[in-house]
C-alpha cells in the first residue's frame, strides 16, 4: 500500500507526539518569541483542517490549512519525520491542502516559514509547487528569521 494522507482529529498519542516533535523543532531552529507554529488545541480550532501522511501504519508527516477568509488559506504545521524525508510525504500533505483550497474556492495561499539551513528543503518544495517569495500577511511581522511566501490559485 502507498502513501496515504488523510484528515485527522489530532487525538492519537502517536499524531501528539509528531506534533511535539513539531514544535521542537521549531522552537530549536528559531529563537523565542519568532516561532508560530500552532501548538495542538489551536490546530484543532474552528477553521483549520489537520492532515496526517501514513506509509502502511507508519506516521509520516503531517500538515494544515488554516482558513484566513472566505478566499484564502494559510499552510501551516509542515512536518515529516527524519524517517521518511526525500520520499514525497511533505509533496502528498501539501498536495491535499492545495486540492482542498481549490475546493473551497480560495484564489490564494499563504505561509510564512523560517530562514536558514533547517528551512532549505521547504523552501524548495514551495517553490516547485508555485509559492513565490512575497511580504507579511494577517498578523504576521517580517524579522531576519522568517519569510512569507503566496500562492495564487487558478
């Protein structure tokens, strides 16, 4: 069986503990007070959708779509374990959150990331899926540790 993405409830201990390590990581590649990753009780918030990437009952990966209004969303909580990189899990969740905003009718997506070393490989993968660099959205404030980048959908 292949790679399976499917919407979570965020409930399992083993899907808390990807998100643990989520917040880790990022909280160890940006310095405090610059980090807006969503920690569990805000991934389960009116408004974002939560998706978990599985290789037979292995957790792979694991990523979000927060709805920022009724024409656009955010991508948010990226994550796949050490285990699995280079082996499409972060193309198969992102693929699903595009699909989803194209549903939903949004004209655009949103995200803001880190800077630096530990950020490369999603830079990339936005960039090969249509992302192009831009500037703050919604709340968000540009500092030397993060970036924003949009998507406009067809």
């Amino acid at each position: 069986m292949g790679l399976q993405v499917r919407q979570d409830n965020l409930s399992s201990q083993e899907v808390q503990a990807l998100i643990a390590e989520h917040l880790s990581g990022m909280h160890s590649n940006t310095p405090a007070g610059q980090v807006h990753a969503l920690d569990i009780e805000r991934l389960r918030a009116p408004g974002v959708t939560f998706w978990t990437a599985w290789l037979d009952n292995s957790l792979c990966g694991c990523g979000a779509l927060k709805e920022l209004d009724s024409l656009s969303g955010e991508v948010k909580s990226m994550r796949t374990r050490a285990a699995f990189l280079r082996r499409g899990v972060g193309q198969a969740i992102l693929d699903e959150i595009v699909r989803t905003a194209r549903q939903r009718g949004y004209t655009h997506l949103f995200l803001e990331t880190g800077t630096g070393p530990a950020f490369a490989a999603a830079h990339k993968l936005y960039l090969r899926n249509g992302f192009v660099w831009g500037g703050p959205f919604g709340d968000y404030t540009a500092t030397e540790f993060n970036v924003f980048m949009a998507k406009e959908l067809a």
